[in-house]
C-alpha cells in the first residue's frame, strides 16, 4: 500500500493501521513539507519521502490523504499509473461535480466498492449523519417534504495539524462554537447529493461545531417521521443485524464508545410533546477511524477481496 | 442578603458576587452539608452554617440555591419571615405548576421583576434559548406551527459539585454525550410554558449535551421563519438596543466570549438550501452567571431598586 | 484468570487484558459495589458478582485489585483455595511489613516472578522511579549518600474511580497541584525499602501532583552522579538490551507516547552548571497498564510459563 | 501607555489592565503581524498599529512585549525618545549581559523599582522560584553549598499564540512533558545571577514542564537547611506580612486558587526521612499576570507613584 499526505491526522492513522494489518504492508509514506524526516509510527520509524519521488506502479493501492483541491490530480496520476486508489478528500464525492465514482460509505454501497478501482472515501460528519438516516428512508418512516436537523460535534483532529492559531490548545480548551453554519460547510453537498440519491424528498440543515477533545463525532440529528415507531432502535436494529462496524444502542452514545473503534454507535428515542411525530438519533464516531482512515481501510480490504475487518479494531 | 444552599457551584458564585458588590453585604451563607466550615470565597473567609440556625428576618433579601424540591418549602418560609426572596431552583418557574410567579428572565419580564417581592430564577438552557428566541417572536417573524430545534451544550458546572462518578474528571474529559433526550430535560417544561405565554404557536425540541468544560453553554437553534430577513441580526439589534447584558456579534459566540460574564452573546445566519426560510441562531452564556447566580443578582437589584448592573461583570 | 475489585480503573484495565489475552480467559470479575450489573469490557458484557460468591478454586490464577488493607485479607483466602495470586494493592509490596513476598517489579527481578505462587505488584509510581533509577544504581553511578529528588505527575485515573468532590472535572480541569508532600505518600515506603534491598546509600524525596489528564506518569528525577557519565544513556541501553517493554529515548519522553502501551520510556540529559555531576532523568509509563494491570498481566504470564509479551500492547 | 507586542497573550493581558485601570489610559496597542486589525479587549475594540507608526512620545511609559531579541533595541528607541520603559522580554533581565538595569521583582527590589525609569520584568519561572526563596536565603536557612531542585509545571500560554504544530490542542491535551532540560532553560540565567547578587552559595537546577492547562504555574522546589525549621511557613509570613500580593498557604498552593490574579501563592512542608534537613516549598502564580503583565503594571504603578495595588485583581 502507497499513502500520500502521511503527515496529517489521517494520514498517520492510515499508516499505522496499515503497518499493524496482517495482511497489508506499507510500500511507501509521501509527505512533502516533511519529506526526509522520519516518524514514529505503530512502533517503527517510517520515513516520509517527497510525492514526486514516489514510483507510484510500485504498490497494488494508493491511498489519497492529500488536502483537498490537491488530491484531485495525483488520483489522476495514480490510475493512470494503472494502481488502485482511494481519495480520503473531498474532491472526488458526491456533489461535488464527480459522478459516477464509486462512494465508499461502506455498509450503504459495498458492492460497488467491492468491484471499483478507485473510490472517494466519505468525509467525516457525512459518515455519522449518512448512515444514521439510511434506515429511516429505506423504509419511508422520514415525513415527506421534512426538514433534518443534524447537529455535529467534532473533536479537533479533523481540522488536521497545520499549524493554525485557531487550533492551539490555548484557543481550543474550555471553549466551543459553532463553525461553516448556514449550511455552508464543505460535507453538506456530499450529504444533499446522497440523499437526493436515495430518492429523499427532504432538506437537511447541518451545524458543525468544534470540541476540546482531540477525536471522535457526535452527531445529533432530528427527524420528522411519516408515522410514529413503536420499537424507535427497530429500524437500525433490522439495516444493520450483521454489520460486524454499527452498533445500535439502548443507551446514549458517548465519544468515549467509539474512539479508537472503527465504528458508528447509533441510538434512538421518541421526541415527547411534539404535534408530529419526531426522532431523535444520535450517532457517535471516531472522526479519524470510521470516519478516514479505518473506513479507507475497510473499503481497501473488499476491493482486494480480504476480510472486510482484517486489521481494524472494533 | 442570605444565601441558601451556598456551598454549590451557583451558591458560591451567588455568595462571591454579593460579597464584591458595591452596595449588597452578606448576612449568612447556609449550607447543610458543609456547616461548620469555612470557605475561601471572593477573597474572604466565609462560614457555612446550617440553614435551620439562620435568622432568616435578618437579611433584606435571600436567596435559595437550594435543589429542586427542597426550594419551595424554605421560600415559603422566608416569604412567612416577611423577606424577599428569590428562588434559583426550578420549583417556582413557569410549567412547574406555579403560575402567577415573577419570571426573572431579566430582560424580558423587567416590571413585574421590579414589583416583585418573590422571583423564580430562570433555568441556565432557558435563559439562553428564550432571550434568544424573544425577538422573533415579537416581531412575528417565526412561521405558524414552527417546529424550533435547540441543542445546547453545557459545561458540568451545570449539574452541581455533588461527587458522582458521571462527573468525574476520567469520565468527561475527552468525552461528549447527549442527555435529557426526547424532551424529557427538566427545563422544557419552563420553555414551553413561556412561548405559550407569549401566544406563540411553535414546538420546541430540546436537546442538552455535556461538554469537557467547567462553565458556559452554548445553544444552537434553527427557527423556521414566517418570511426571509434580508438584516439578519436586526431584530435582535433592535429589541436588545439598550441592554447592557445583551451583545448581538457578527461573528459566531463562543464560550470563550461569555464565561466570567453576565451576558447573553447572539449570533444569527440565514440557513441556505432549504424550500422554506429558516434561521440559525446561537446563543451563548456563562451558565453560572447569567445562567443563574448573575441573573439572580441583576433580579436583586431591580427589587431592591438599585442600579440593574451593579456588581455584576459585562 | 479472576479478578476481585472489577470495577475500578484498575480492576477494568486488567479484565479487559485478560479478555483480549490470547491465552487466558476470565473465570470471574468480582466487584462487591457492583454486583448483579453487567459491564462493557474490551467488547463483552462481563458481569460483576459479589467476592463472597466467587469459587476461588476455578480460576488458575486470581489478580486482587481491592483497595489497600481490604486486599491483604483477600490474597490469603486465594493461596488458601491452593490458588496463585497477584496482589495489585499496596499490602504486601516492600516496606509494607510483609518482606519476603515476590516484588513483581518485572524486568528487575524477573526469576523470584518466574517461580512464584503470589506476587506483590509495584505501585504506579514505583515503577516508573526504580525501572529509571536500578541502571544507576547496578553501576555504581550514583553518589554516595545522594540525595535523588523524584516529581512525578499523575493522570487522574491513578486516584480511582469512586466519586470524591476533589476528582470532579469542575475541581481538576485547568489545575494542577502538588500531594502527599513532604514524604508522606504511600510509595514513598516501598521505594526506600527497595533502594535498601539494592545496598543503596542515598535519600529520596518524592512529590507526587495531581495533573489533568485521564491517564500516564511522567517522573523527573535528579540523580547526583558519583562522576560524569559521557554517554547519557547508555547505562539504560545497556541494562534494558533486550527489554520488549522498556523504551530508551534520545528526546524527552511525553505521555502521549506511552499511554495505552504497557511500557517504561526513559530519557536522561546531564545537568549543566553544577558544582558536581548531576543527570536529569525522565521516565513515562500509562499508570494503569506499566504501573498497575499490564504489568500484573506481564506478571501473570512469567508465572503460568507463556510468553511474556502475551496479550500486552507494546 | 503604550504596549509594544499588544497581540501576544501577554500583550493583551497587559492592555486589558491598562484598559480596566482606574488612573491608566491606553495611548496605543502596536502589533506588526496584526496591524490594521481592531481586537476585542476588556470589552473595547483596540485598533492594532504597526510600531512604526507610533510615535512613541505620546505615551508616559512605554511596555514592550516584544519577542526577546527583537525587545532590546525597541526599548532602546523609548528611552531615546525620554520615556519611561518596562522590558517584559528577557532582553535586559540579570545574567543576560545588561547588569545595572532595575530588575522588577516587586516585592525584593521596591526601591529600586520606584526610582527607574527602565525596568526589566521578570521571567514568569524566576517570579514563581526567586519570590519562594528569598525569606530562605535572607534568613541564613539553606545550606552552605546547597543544590536547590526546582522543578515547574506551566499552562501553554507561556509559550505565547504563535501558531506552531507542538503547541496545538491535539499535541497538547492529555499530554505532559520536561522540556529545557538539564538546565538548558533561558530563565536559568536569570535566576542564577540573581541568586549570586543574594550572595548565595548554592546551586539551582530548573526543568520546566508544559502542562495541558491555559494558564499558571506550579514550582515545586525542594531546598537543602542549614537546620531544621520549627514553623516552616513561618520564614514566608515574617517576610511578607505586608505584601497585598503574595499569599502564603497551610494547604498546597493550586492553580486553580491563583489564576486571573496577581499573586505568589506559597506553601512549604518539613521532608521526612532524609539524613539532613531539607524542605518542600511550592509556589503558585499566574504566569500572564505575576508572571508577566500584572507584575508589569504592578512595577509602572510605583515607577508612576501611584498606588503598587491599582488597577490589578489580587
């Protein structure tokens, strides 16, 4: 396996998963402004070399964990160098102007990503949101015309390790906000796109926000629901009986529930005093596993044909 | 004044306030479970002392910090001893089945707290939804049948500084959860009942999540709209205009902007890509000012007829 | 395996090794306070009984992870039931009155472990101060009658998890002290006693402070040197050669390093602009893995005869 | 006034006093990197000019917060222009080559201080150890030759708001580490030459540490007797009788009991168990306002003869 953009957050984590999988090995670790040094990861020290310097046909994939707007290009270099790819940007998902490319929300689009030879790894937030909706609209318990509030929380990993004066401890802890509101933020049109796939006649509204925490996702989502649920976790509970990565649970799920985890934990309940009936879901990931570099991984072993879970800790 | 139950967090910040205040003096600091000692609080040495011992007819005005329950029956008392009394506890607030109290939600209620010889303290999520919402419901601007969703994020001084395992340090730090799902939290009750109040004809969802931070919550609301605003933040420019503890910002509150302050902090932005105009709104306070113990004073001054702002920190 | 005190950090930590062993599984996890509920652990529903309900004589091997002075009573009834024991509390370590017991600090005393039938586990401290100090010390490089003056700084999780005021977020986020001063910690006993089983002429102080984090130890030790050393580490790198879970590092060992590894991480630097040759020692360890379960498990694994790195994270 | 630096946190630390003192006013706030932009200050909006375009006149006193090396040649500019200067860099401090420069530790050098016209302020670290040591010293109470161990624990504000990927939330947050190593620290000098100008006999080691909080600084210092010590505060409490800024404390000195106030808060505990008498002397303050501004405009109120307690939260 090939990994650009080492560096980051998720190209770090991508690595070590990589070196700690027992069927993959780490051909090379390309990180520009870091080229030449030499990093500490799962107990051994990779050396970052330079994009360019890479012999690309060297490895069976390539992962992608390059910035967007940058990443775009090298995944036009890795196939035509006639190598398998996985883009963890933005670049190549849904909405943003690049049909037709496999979608690598795992447990919602397996099969196509079984068969393809490149696939956009979903962005963090629509990783938690997405896969808490799919249930719902496959079995048309979303009101027709409803308007989906999902409010998301996020650990500061997934703004990366640039250094940014914004992202220093002293600027981050004992605070919050709310950041890209207005629907303004990057992942809304992967998940607008998404669910116009699904057929969905809804409109979301979507409100990230930053956490002192270093990892994972919370993501809090109201729906309007066509008829009220008796069983609320029956739907999640029916989608994703042999999903070995979603957990649906009685109780409310925490950060601390899913870090380090390659999963997403699901949990449900009746919204009381309300004229229509509504849902409250809740789903929790570990922003750079589930939601980068562990689901980059799971793609990775279907299209090589392994075991979905080889190397990802559950 | 007194203070009841002033060995927790909004006690000790009640008692801190009224011992740096230009014109209020401290006549006792009631506290069961810790009576017989000695707190350092705002620099000097206080004696918690039992609230049976207390002359309750010393002090022009007293305070209960007390929990929910224990409140009402010690507020009858002191309103029988002849003194004014203002409850921080939720026994007394509208929805709780005490109507005809005055509602010290400063801002909104400033006569009838002015008259008033006993106020009922606003909880610490109302105060940050309902100055919120106020403006636009005054000025017709929220659709009929609106479905209002609030998610606020609280820090844990929020649930008291009783030992818990839940609150722990190992427990919340690096963590983040929601609670009170499904419109069950205690607060909604005094919501509800306040928007009914105001004739409006909207439900409110309500959802609470417990952050790693000591004070300050932080509320995100999306309001469906009877009609687009071109000036986003003019209605609460205008109905605020004067308000010394009301700050209207362009950019997005934070804690960071609130804690240690007596202030509500409102942001709002116009939600794109949704069929009907809808408005996001975030609100944040300092939930032990504010919140509770800053309010309850800005509520002392105006039944004690002094200045609004004395001693509290804008 | 069985394990009495099941509910705490500790008593967690060691479940969930034991789970994940690859050669032992867990015959009972006895949690008095507890008992009756079902906990999440590594993955499994793990329910916690009453001690006085467990068959001792099931398991091949049981870890007491009961509080100090509970413990000692305990152990006793395991070597009675002809089972073998690890003691995780302070009880039976040296300088406690109970001389003569196998001192599972491992890689220092490695055959007495090997032929054991009960072990005393170090202290979380102990193990970070005397896995650094013992290179010194076996070559003579510490001056004679020195004075060795340890600070170490400890994640919360080292205090337990029962509810105590003083370990609530609100009391230990954005604050940091000093505790057991003065040589008054516990420790401080099973650490002289051990210097002294070393023919050691020298005094230690040792301050203990609380820090904000979950997890991990950082000690900083000054060592006044019987002559210059030229190569700093090499006392380390000679001694722990072939150690798997002892780490000689040439930049300062931090906690994030260590925390979730079952290791030792040292660092050294001599000391400029002192009259005599002093070194500055560091040594990071995950309090609960190094300095409690993972070495009870590292323990356990020398006694039963299989390998020794056997289901510990390195 | 004038601040030269105003963006850095001790810039802004520094404007905010001057802002919120009653007898100061802030002529101009110069920040290079960030002029032309208004900041949010105690409540104002502060225009930020570049230092050259201040015509440094205007103002009675001017204080640099420039980055050291970059400070020097800027005070030399305002003493040039004849106006009064504090140096809050390390520039001009003792032991950096620019002896006969009143050096602004308030309490051990009034006099001096009052009758300067440059004042060079303190180090954050020096302030927490020099202030704990010196009733020692002036008592005759360390021992002939003594090696005094001070090691100190700092929030990340001491490392200023430059955005650097080791100062991020992710790399700080629930880590810890020793840095400067064997006394490699910049502020050593500082202490070292002071100690010499004391007349001391007696070695310092330092190793400062980076804590996971914003603000403060724990020094913990063991200390070598001339003799044993019956009251062991009571060198503290002779010394300081009369100082509205420092504190001394039965109980361990915390954080949390310093921070946003401009005080030494000092505790101290007889060692058991070492062959000659030593003692445990922790110091507390907040390293932006003791340890930096507030310390500054305690220094510019008596340089200005005015009262040393205006203007500054003790």
């Amino acid at each position: 396996m090939g990994v650009l953009g080492a560096s980051g957050y998720a190209g770090r984590e991508l690595s070590a998963l990589i070196l700690r999988h027992p069927m993959l090995s780490l051909a090379f670790a390309a990180a520009n402004e870091q080229r030449g040094t030499t990093a500490r990861i799962a107990g051994r020290d990779v050396p970052f070399i330079a994009a360019d310097d890479v012999s690309l046909s060297q490895a069976e994939l390539v992962f992608s964990a390059l910035p967007h707007g940058a990443s775009k290009e090298w995944v036009g270099r890795i196939r035509e160098a006639g190598v398998r790819a996985i883009d963890l940007s933005a670049d190549l998902r849904p909405g943003n102007g690049c049909e037709g490319i496999a979608y690598g929300l795992t447990e919602l689009n397996r099969e196509s990503v079984r068969g393809a030879s490149l696939v956009a790894n979903p962005g963090c937030y629509p990783t938690s949101i997405l896969v808490a909706l799919a249930p719902l609209f496959e079995r048309g318990l979303v009101a027709d015309g409803a308007t989906i509030i999902a409010n998301s929380a996020s650990g500061v990993s997934g703004a990366g390790n640039s250094p940014k004066r914004e992202l220093l401890f002293g600027e981050i802890a004992e605070n919050y906000r709310a950041y890209g509101v207005g629907n303004t933020h990057r992942h809304l049109n992967e998940m607008s796109a998404t669910l116009q796939s699904w057929g969905a006649n809804a409109d979301l509204v979507f409100t990230p926000h930053l956490l002192p925490v270093a990892r994972g996702i919370l993501s809090t989502i109201t729906v309007p629901l066509s008829r009220p649920i008796d069983d609320v976790l029956a739907p999640w509970r029916e989608a994703y009986a042999n999903e070995p990565f979603i957990e649906v649970s009685d109780e409310q799920p925490t950060l601390r529930d899913v870090v380090y985890r390659n999963v997403v934990r699901i949990g449900a309940t009746a919204i009381a005093a309300t004229r229509t009936p509504m849902l409250l879901v809740t789903s929790a990931i570990d922003n750079l596993l589930k939601g980068a570099a562990g689901q980059a991984v799971q793609n990775a072993n279907l299209m090589l044909g392994l075991d979905e879970t080889a190397g990802l800790p559950a």
